[in-house]
C-alpha cells in the first residue's frame, strides 16, 4: 500500500513551475522589484550579519498562499467551460451569436461551386414548373439560361440563436438575397390577342425570411425550412424574339405571375411546417437519380374521432382518456372513413372501413419523376346513405435519394417534432406512424418501399433480391441517333364501361411530336396487346407521354394517363415495368422500352443481330377453338408467319376449327418481331382474319424450347400451339451434319415439285378448279419451304465461314504471341 501511495504521489513539473512564474508576475508586476530587494537582503545576512529565521518562514507561507491561489482560478475556469457545455446543450434557448465568419466563408464558396451546383440543380425544377404552370397571355414558355450569380446570400444579420424542443436541436437565422447578378432568359410563345415571341429577362431578386435548420439521424441529415412565407420581389425585362414580332414592352401580369410562382414554389416545399432534407455524409456527386419505383400500403388508423376532425371544441382536449373511449361516443358508431394516396398527380384509394381505429391494408404502385417526392395521405369520411364523401384531414411523408444509395423519409410528427426514418438499400421496408393535421386528428400507420431508384446514366439501385443484375459500371452510351422500341404488353385493372358505341381500351403513345396508337380490344378490364413501336430518341429528359382511352363512336373517354422517364435507357437492355394510371383511381399498364442504336439496329450488331448468332426455330403444332368462318360453322385455316420482312405460310387444314400443322419454320435471328395471323381460306373470296398473336422469343435462353398456348388477338376465342427456339451452334461437326440434312430435304423438296407440276398439268388438261386450287397452294407452300431450305443453308455457311475465321485468328494469335503484347516502361 505503501508503495502505492508513493506511486500515486504528484511529481513536480517544472513546466508547470515556469507556468506558475510568468502568471504571478503578470498579475504582480510589482514582484519585479520585491525579489531583488530579497536578493540584497540575503546577501547582507549572509556575508555581514544574521538576519532571524523568521523571513525565510515568511516567504515560504506567502508563496505557498500564491500558488494555492492559482490552482483555485485553474479549477474555476475549467468548471465554468463544462458549464458553459451544459447550458448550450440543456437550455432551451442560446443568446444570439453573431456569424460573420459563416457569411466570410459563403462569399468565398459561392461564386466558384455553390452557385454552378444549385443553378443546374434549380434548372430542372424550374422547367417542371414552367411546363405546368403558365398564364394566360403566354401559350408556351421555354427556358435557355439560368444562373444565380455571384452574389451569395447574407445569413444571421442579426445573429444565430439555438433552441432545443424535447430531443431535437433547432437553429434559428436569418436569410436575406438580394442580388442583381441573377439572369434567368426564358423564351414565351404569346398566344391570342398578341401573338409572336418574346424574351423574358429576370434580372435581380430579393428574398428575405428567417431559416429554421433542424439536425436529424445523428446529424447524418439536415431538415431546412423557413419559419414564414418570405418576402419575395424580382426584377423583370421584356425583350423581343429572334423574329422581333413583339416590341419590347412589359407584358401585363407576367412579374407578378412569376412571383406568385416562386412564392406557391416555396411555400408548397420549404415553409413550415413542410422542410426539405440535405444528406450531409461524402457522397458520389455524379450520380443522379431521375425516378423511382414505390410501393405504399395504408396500414391502419388510430384514435379518429369525427368531433376532433371536424373542428369541435373537443379537439382542443388533451385529456388522454378520450384516446381510450372514442368508440364508444355516439357520433362514432357509424363513423367510415378511407384514405386517399396522392403522390404528383397519381391517386389511388382504399376502401371504407369503419370505426375509430379502422384497419385498411391497400397496398398500391406508385412512381416518382425525381430524387425526391412527396407522398401525401387524405382521409375522408363516407356518409351513411349516400354516395358522397367528406375530406376529413391529411398528413404526408417526404423522401429523398441519398448518393450512397440509400433514401430518407421524413414526415411530421406531434407539436411539430420530426419522424425520420432510413433506409439503407432498395426494397428495405419502413413503417411510419404519422399524426394527421390538427389537434389529436389521430394517426395513420402507414409503410414504404421504395423498390428501386433509376439513374441517368443508365443504371439502377435494386435489391439484392431483385431479378435484375446489380452492375457496377454502366454501359450508357451515346443517345445521338438511337431508336427507342415501345412495346404495350398488357393493362390491370382499367376502368371499363360497357354502354351504347363503346368497344373497348386502346392506349396512345406521345414521345415528342410523335403519337402512336395501339388497337382496340373487347371489353375487358385486363387487356392485352403486345405492340411495338418505334420512336427517334429525343434528349433534354423528354418524358413519353401514355395515355388510355375507351373507343366511342360519340367521343373517346379517358381513363387515366401517365408520364414514363425516358432517361437511363442502356443501350440494348429491356426495361419491363408497371405504370399507374394518373387522374383515375386504378389501372396499371405494363411497358417494355428498350433502346437500341441505328447501327445496331440496321444490321451490325455484334451482340445478337448477325448470322454468326444462330437462327429461330418456330414450329407450328395446332389451334383450337378457332372462330368459325364460314355459314357452315367450320373455317380452312393457315399460318401466315411474318418475320421482319420474311413472309411464309403453312399448309391449309380444310373444314376444321382444331387443325394440326406440324410445320417448322427457320429465320437468322435478328430481333425482328415474330408475328403470327391465322387466316381462312377462301378460293374465291378475299381470305378473312381469324385471329393473330405476337411470339416472344427476344429474351428466350439459347438452345432451350419453349413450349407454349397463345391466345389470338382481335377475336372472341382461339389458340395457337407453338414451340420456339433461339438456336446457337455449339460445333463445326453439327454443324456440317445439319447442312447435309439440309442438302438432303432440298432434293426431296425438288423432286415432289416436280411430281406436283406433272400433276398440275394434268389437272388443267381436266379442267378440274377445285383440286387444282388445293394444289396450287399445297405447291405454294413447298415453293416457301424450299427457300427456307435456301436461307438455312446460306445461314449455315456463313457460320461456318464465320467459324474458320476464328480458328484462323486463334492460330495465328498462338504462333506470334509477341505481337499483342505492349511494351513497358520503367
């Protein structure tokens, strides 16, 4: 122990001894004059005559009080820092503090990389609201150039003060833009009484208000918003157009339509109690998310009451007993409710349930056009008896991609707290329960998924699960002269109308200046379709605009539109998904969108386009349930098979609705749609549709059948058996053993041609009509199986061809290996 207690014993510093000396002479300066003057006196004692011992006792005492005393300031002054901390954590509110270096270092940061990064992040918001928003005067507006300027806003003038609410940190400062280095030029097209162009000049801005930034996630995250609307003003010139038909004048209304559009812009995302989110960790700038994939189920509500939410005195109760007994109050038994999902101009709606606490469990399809969205959730109230309804309250949820491939969602909570949630990948689930607006509305739990997030340069952020590839690299290219490839699979749950004139669903494709139209199918409500079409790719972010009709001969009916985002196509690769119907309460269309270069497209495709990739092997095996053609109840029916531009047909199967054909066709496997038209046939009359269908073979793996039922198109009933294979050769052997089968059915081919022209011959010397028109399409189909003998051994010498190639070049590449190598430098 006691050796112990000597180690614990406190060594003498002698940094610490000189800290002590400069401090006393610093506080006694007179000491200066006091330790000479001790110096003599001990000198004087010692070589004249002796002092007593009592001086030496005396300095002791005083230098000892001295040090005491400076130990004691120490303590005092690091007791009131961890104070200080304290107070800056647990007080509720901080004295004002001035920030001059904040408004220093945004002054310098502005010009060079804030103000570049906001402008081209503001450009697309601004554009967005332009193309949804204009007045009256202006049929079109257009904007060329945006830029803040190099003048930063001024942040606390009258200095920073934070405030602490329950767990959460709350800065408050104000801010105030006023700057005439702002030039935003937009180009409006004027429609009637004036008419022409006219340019629209935006010169100088002031934006003045108080900023609240909220820290969230262990200030991982940053909720801005201001306190109040702020006060907007803006500088405007007018200016003509490229063809001076306008003089330059000022146009009526267009400053204060600008102003309103900035103000609505604000106050709809960034005045409380609505704030935006900044993500603050080391991210990947070069990544930009255009759109997203979510699912939305509406779980559950708690605690409604329809005095709170309508504005009865009861609503102003904190009394925690009401949440208990809400139920049972009278005006609550008949009390049935539902809730509205609103996400851009996508809508979707639960069904009523009844209650206080009603359990709706809707799970639904939604997209987003941005990195960001906004999910809001309406509850109305079903009145008993009629078809009307009540809008009750609301409340919504914020969210926003994160570069590190992760999405925050942030809604708000009760008193104006925040709920923030974080999902670290695609396909995480987040539950959230949300207080609807107004004082104890009650809450609704709802949860989300945001499936997966697009990106502009082509790749996508799924889950792990996903069916899709997780790649790291992205293989976008160029979007000069590709082709986009629209194909309208099928739709869900469309709103169908049976009436007088109405015949069924088609859908219209806008991209650009460009519309097309698929066809019309019956009455149903899950319509299939299967059409491709084709589109010049169009850059800027051109959104394909999708809309679906009801064929009426009074007028087409609109049930529901979309906007699909074109950008990230990668080149060659489909995308297959889902798209809500906006402006309608259901209905989904399924799209395949692939884009392809010309190039590729026209023939010089290295991936799947040239004979060296093997051919399609169709095989038409039966139908069934065929629509009957003719007055006697039974059709003559046939194949005609069209494959980009090859045309072939198969033999007629007389007076049946169920025939058997057995017959294998082959085509080099170029991409081109694989179309099917079952036809009647008629010897006298034009032959008449009986049904057709599209085969998808694109996506097929190689060498494996696909066996499969297809349902005809454009008809009440009616299948088609087919069997199809994407063949690749695997070997030279195979291959020279296929071109000798090959070799061997041409001269079968030939020899019954020519037993069929000697029959032929015999059957005009006889004047026999009926047989001769059976023969001469029996002798037409053996003609189009001929040439696809023809086309097969062409294809199969060009594999071979194509094969000595490789051969060649892998030996040539093993006797000079020193040619590929590449020199290196020290």
């Amino acid at each position: 122990m006691s050796s112990m207690g000597r180690g614990k014993k406190r060594v003498f510093d002698v940094k610490e001894g000189v800290e002590f000396l400069n401090n006393l002479f610093t506080e006694r300066p007179h000491l200066s004059l006091v330790i000479p003057l001790f110096l003599v006196v001990w000198g004087i004692e010692k070589w004249f005559f002796s002092l007593s011992n009592w001086v030496f006792l005396a300095v002791a005492v005083w230098a000892t009080i001295q040090y005491g005393g400076y130990q004691r300031r120490l303590a005092v002054e690091d007791l009131n820092k961890k104070w200080k901390q304290i107070v800056l954590h647990s007080m509720p509110e901080t004295p004002l503090e001035h920030c001059e270096w904040l408004n220093k270092l945004l002054m310098e940061i502005w010009p060079h990389y804030m103000s570049p990064k906001l402008s081209f992040r503001f450009t697309s918001v601004v554009e967005r609201r332009l193309k949804h928003r204009t007045p009256k005067l202006i049929e079109k507006i257009e904007l060329l150039e945006f830029s803040l300027g190099a003048t930063a806003p001024v942040l606390g003038v009258n200095g920073t003060r934070w405030s602490t609410k329950g767990d959460q940190r709350i800065l408050r400062l104000g801010f105030d833009w006023d700057s005439i280095e702002i030039s935003i030029l937009l180009l409006a097209k004027l429609g009637k009484p004036l008419m022409g162009t006219a340019r629209i000049v935006v010169n100088s801005i002031h934006v003045k208000g108080d900023l609240m930034l909220m820290p969230i996630l262990d200030g991982r995250a940053l909720l801005y918003s201001f306190v109040t609307t702020p006060e907007v003003r803006i500088g405007v010139a007018f200016g003509s157009g490229g063809s001076q038909s306008l003089p330059a004048t000022e146009l009526p209304g267009v400053s204060s339509w600008l102003v309103k559009l900035i103000s609505d812009t604000l106050v709809k995302t960034m005045v409380e109690p609505r704030r935006r989110c900044l993500f603050l960790p080391p991210v990947d700038l070069y990544k930009k998310a255009v759109g997203g994939i979510l699912h939305v189920t509406v779980a559950s509500g708690s605690k409604l009451s329809r005095s709170n939410l309508k504005g009865s005195p009861s609503r102003s109760n904190t009394n925690s007993t009401v949440d208990f007994c809400v139920d049972d109050q009278p005006n609550n038994k008949d009390l049935r409710t539902f809730v509205e999902v609103e996400v851009e101009e996508l809508t979707r709606k639960t069904v009523a349930q009844p209650g206080s606490h009603p359990v709706w469990n809707s799970t639904f399809n939604m997209v987003l056009h941005d990195d960001a969205g906004l999910v809001k959730f309406n509850l109305y109230e079903c009145s008993p008896g009629s078809v009307k309804y009540d809008y009750l309250t609301s409340c919504e949820v914020k969210m926003r991609y994160n570069a590190d491939d992760s999405t925050i969602f942030w809604a708000i909570g009760a008193q104006s707290s925040v709920i923030a949630k974080h999902a670290e990948f695609s396909g995480k689930e987040i539950e959230m329960t949300i207080p609807f607006e107004g004082v104890n509305s009650g809450e609704l739990t709802v949860k989300l998924v945001l499936k997966e997030w697009q990106f502009a340069d082509g790749s996508h952020s799924f889950h792990l699960s996903s069916r899709h590839s997780l790649n790291g690299s992205s293989n976008f290219l160029s979007r000069t002269g590709r082709k986009i490839y629209v194909t309208v699979a099928e739709g869900k749950d469309l709103f169908v109308k049976d009436g007088l004139g109405k015949s069924g669903p088609y859908v219209k494709l806008q991209y650009g200046k460009v519309i097309q139209k698929t066809r019309t199918v019956s009455h149903v409500s899950d319509p299939t379709w299967n059409q491709k079409f084709e589109f010049d790719e169009i850059g800027d972010g051109e959104y394909l605009i999708v809309k679906c009709f009801i064929d009426d001969q009074f007028g087409d009916e609109s049930i529901g539109s979309a906007r699909v985002n074109m950008e990230g196509l990668t080149d060659g690769s489909i995308r297959d998904v889902w798209i809500p119907l906006e402006k309608v309460s259901c209905g989904e269309l399924r799209l395949e969108i692939e884009a392809m270069s010309v190039d590729d497209y026209d023939g010089s495709r290295s991936s799947r386009g040239s004979l060296a990739n093997g051919w399609v092997e169709l095989v038409l095996i039966e139908a069934k349930d065929l629509v009957a053609a003719d007055l006697r109840g039974t059709s003559d029916p046939y194949v005609r098979v069209q494959y980009g531009n090859s045309k072939r047909k198969t033999k007629i199967m007389y007076k049946t609705l169920h025939p058997q054909w057995h017959q294998t066709f082959e085509f080099p496997d170029n991409g081109s749609p694989l179309e099917l038209h079952v036809k009647d046939h008629n010897a006298l009359l034009p032959t008449s549709s009986i049904g057709d269908c599209v085969v998808e073979y694109q996506r097929l793996p190689p060498n494996q059948l696909f066996d499969k039922w297809i349902p005809l198109q454009n008809v009440k009933k009616g299948e088609i058996h087919v069997q199809v294979t994407r063949k690749l050769p695997e070997s030279p052997k195979k291959s020279q053993e296929f071109e000798s089968s090959a070799v061997k059915a041409r001269q079968q081919i030939s020899k019954q041609m020519n037993q069929m022209m000697v029959k032929l011959q015999s059957l005009i010397d006889d004047r026999n009509l009926e047989e001769l028109s059976s023969l001469a399409t029996e002798l037409q189909s053996l003609h189009d199986t001929r040439e696809e003998h023809m086309l097969q051994l062409e294809t199969e010498q060009m594999l071979l061809l194509n094969k000595i190639n490789e051969l060649g070049q892998e030996i040539y590449n093993c006797q000079s290996p020193n040619l590929n190598r590449r020199p290196t430098f020290p």
